[in-house]
C-alpha cells in the first residue's frame, strides 16, 4: 500500500514566501502516530516554521516522556492536566507570534519535504482562500481518505486559480494553513464548554465564509493521514459526537420529507432554494 499510495513530492519553490509559521498539534495517547508525525512531517518542515507547539491532552501511554526527548528548539510542548481535546487548539495558537498558523493532526504521519513552504507559497497566491488544506493520500485504511475518495467522491472538482490547483469540496483541517490576520478578525478557532471533540475546522470555515473567503484542498501536495480505528482506537467522545450528529441528520431528513408533502411546498423549494431535499430512496 505505501508504494502505491506514497506522499506526494512536488516541486519546492525556488523563491522562499516571505512570512513564518507557526504549526500545532493537539495530541491524546497516540504515541506510536505522534512518533511518526514529528519524524516524518514536522522534522521536514522548512525554515519558514519558526514555532511548533504540541499540546498533550493529558495523555497516559508514555507521550509525556517521548516527547521530553524531542530536541527540535522551535518546540514548545504544553502538558496539560487533562484532556480538553479540540479547545487545545485556540489555547496553543495563542501562544504564538507568526503570521501564519497551520493545524496539523497528529495522525498525519508522512508528508513532502517542505510541505509547510508548499502551503503557505500556494495561500499567499489565493487571496479568497482564508483555509487551504493539504490534499491527502488515496489511502483505503483513513478514514477520511476513504469518504473523500469513495463515498464524496462526487463532492469535489478541481480548479486552477493564479497557478493553483485547487480541490474543491467538503474541507477538513487535518494539514491546513490560514493566516494570523483573518484567524484574529474571526476571533480564532472556537472553544466548547460542553465538548471536547467537534468539527472545530467546520466551524472556523464558517466564520471565515462571512467575510466572503472559502476553503479548498491544494490538489497537488499530499500527505498520509492515518485516521479511524484501523490505526488506533477511537476515543468515546469522538464516537459520541458522530453518533449524535447522526442522530440529527436523520431527523432533519424526516422533517424535509414532512415538509416536502405539503402541497405547495416543493415547487416553492425548487424555486427558491431553501433546502436540499432528501434522498428518496
């Protein structure tokens, strides 16, 4: 499978962007994935990374000591007393100065060589793209590959703007670049007192979309993420929110489907648009 699905090597630019970034990851007792993104993803940063901080959510399978030997100075790891999971992010990025901010999932476990010089030249050519994200590996075993290649497949198209490949469709922030500028003119990724696993990239997307900017994938940069229970077990909060988010869903198709038969409701939704109608089948 790697040799079939291996990272994808494009060209380093010869002109280095100017600008420097900064790069957190939020990690929860997944030493063995954690060991391989700092080898093989953050040590291959350019030297354009100034700051990476890695925020241990309280983790109890010998996270805390591997990462003690870590001796990279632009890190800085926080040890946090519990787990507070998708809210690590807005803390640790608060603690940073660059200009550019990238999440990275700490089950990316295999990127390019300058990956993070490949992100930030592509976004400072965009400028209607406030959340550009690195493609990803065709790789059966993610679990997000898996729904972007197989089940969304029909979501996506792709396009070039100012020299930019661009996928464009439902975006995840597993490997993703924004600036520091439009990160505080939306007041930085959002914090839940009731949840510590949500679609925080969702909600960050969101914000940004109000003051017109989008979101795409860089079609030509991709990276190996690791993602589902193949590769580790999922934690109960994480299974908790898709189980209630399914929940949901079902009951909002049972309310269209309601809606829909109400005679005049569906020629007055297909001319003005206010909701997708469900699936009949």
């Amino acid at each position: 499978m790697r040799d079939q699905d291996k990272t994808t090597e494009p060209a380093v630019s010869s002109v280095r962007p100017e600008g420097d970034v900064a790069i957190v990851v939020l990690t929860y007792n997944r030493m063995h994935l954690l060991r391989q993104c700092v080898d093989n993803v953050l040590l291959r940063t350019s030297p354009n990374t100034r700051e990476i901080v890695i925020w241990n959510n309280a983790s109890e399978d010998g996270t805390s000591e591997y990462l003690e030997t870590i001796t990279d100075p632009r890190l800085r790891v926080v040890h946090h007393e519990a787990n507070i999971g998708i809210n690590g992010y807005a803390r640790s990025f608060s603690m940073t100065s660059s200009p550019y901010l990238i999440e990275l999932d700490d089950d990316i476990i295999e990127a390019p060589a300058h990956w993070d010089l490949t992100l930030l030249d592509a976004f400072r050519r965009l400028p209607r793209v406030g959340f550009l994200a690195a493609n990803l590996v065709n790789n059966p075993h993610d679990q997000t590959a898996w729904v972007m290649y197989t089940v969304n497949a029909s979501a996506y198209r792709t396009v070039e703007e100012n020299g930019v490949s661009l996928k464009i469709g439902p975006t995840g922030g597993g490997c993703s670049i924004t600036s520091r500028e439009l990160h505080d003119r939306v007041g930085g990724f959002r914090q839940s007192k009731k949840q510590i696993f949500w679609l925080e990239d969702e909600a960050y997307i969101h914000d940004i979309g109000k003051l017109g900017f989008g979101a795409a994938y860089l079609e030509d940069l991709r990276v190996l993420h690791a993602g589902g229970a193949y590769y580790s077990p999922v934690t109960r909060e994480k299974e908790k929110y898709w189980e209630d988010f399914s929940r949901k869903q079902a009951r909002k198709r049972r309310i269209k489907r309601m809606l829909l038969r109400i005679p005049f409701v569906r020629p007055l939704n297909e001319r003005c648009g206010w909701f997708t109608a469900p699936d009949e089948s």
